[in-house]
C-alpha cells in the first residue's frame, strides 16, 4: 500500500500547510493513538463474537410465566438487536469515546437482556470475550441510561426479570 507523502497531502490542501507541519500533526496524531495503527471497530469485534455464538446450552430464557430454552428465532433475534444497539452506540457521545472491545461487550449482555436471558453476561461470554462484567459495567450503565432516555416506554416495559453475575 502506497501512502501519500507530505507534498501530496500539502498539495491536496492547495498548499495550505508547510511540510514541517505537515510532519508535526502526523506525530501529534500517531501520539494520539500511541502508535496502534490496527483499530478494530464495534462491528469487527461484534461479528467475531457472532460468529462463536452468544447463546449456550445453560442459558434460559425468562417469560412471565416460566423459564424456558432458547428458541430458534430469539437465536436468529441475536444479530438484529446487538446491530441496532451497536448503531444507536455509535450515535451517543458518551459511548463512543469507549473501547471498542468493551463497547461490543456492554451491547451483547444489553443484548442477552434485552432478549430476557435469565443471565446476561454468563461464563462462557466472560471465557470468549476474555471480560468479566465488572471492566465493563460503566459502559453497559451508560448505554442502558441513553436508551431509557431515547425510548423510554420501551425501557420501562422490559422484563424486571433479568439477573446479573
């Protein structure tokens, strides 16, 4: 890959800045991101997790009237919230200042609880995610606190049932 010289870049801003500065905002920003190059987004880390799976034999799905298994369309469900709730992040001001890794784990338990998992970060997302709930917890509180504030009668509806590790 072929990355542009400081000329180029100059050229491409009609001249408006010098080499050196160019060269100076080049290590301002590399000291920004102490020099990690490779960025993984929420959407990288949320397919990977997909992709092992976020449901597990022990899970149980909370109703009014009982326990039950996962079924087949709550699995199919999965994809769909956690990409809605990994948008609606990405809009948030307060969220997206957050690590990527733990942005997609505070979505996947908002996720789990927002399908009625009777847990919502269990062992086996702890071991896959290699994340106890606790790194995370400030960033699940503050997305579970947006979303009441941007839907709040949907909010307000779910389950009560919901526990936590």
């Amino acid at each position: 890959m072929k990355y542009p010289s400081a000329d180029s870049l100059n050229s491409a801003t009609d001249n408006s800045y010098n080499y050196d500065q160019i060269i100076k905002m080049e290590g301002n920003f590399l000291s920004v991101i102490s020099w990690e190059l490779l960025q993984y987004t929420v959407l990288d880390f949320l397919n990977l997790f997909l992709a092992q799976g976020c449901f597990f034999p022990t899970d149980r799905i909370l109703t009014k009237e009982s326990e039950q298994k996962v079924t087949a369309d709550q699995a199919v469900n999965v994809r769909k919230y956690a990409e809605f709730f990994t948008d609606f992040c990405i809009q948030e001001r307060e969220i997206i200042t957050e690590s990527a890794h733990l942005m997609t784990c505070a979505v996947l338990a908002f996720t789990r609880k927002h399908l009625n998992c009777e847990v919502i970060w269990p062992h086996e997302l702890e071991l896959l995610a290699f994340t106890q709930f606790s790194t995370f917890k400030s960033t699940y509180k503050i997305l579970e606190r947006k979303y009441a504030e941007s839907f709040p009668e949907h909010a307000t509806n779910q389950s009560l049932l919901v526990k936590n590790r």
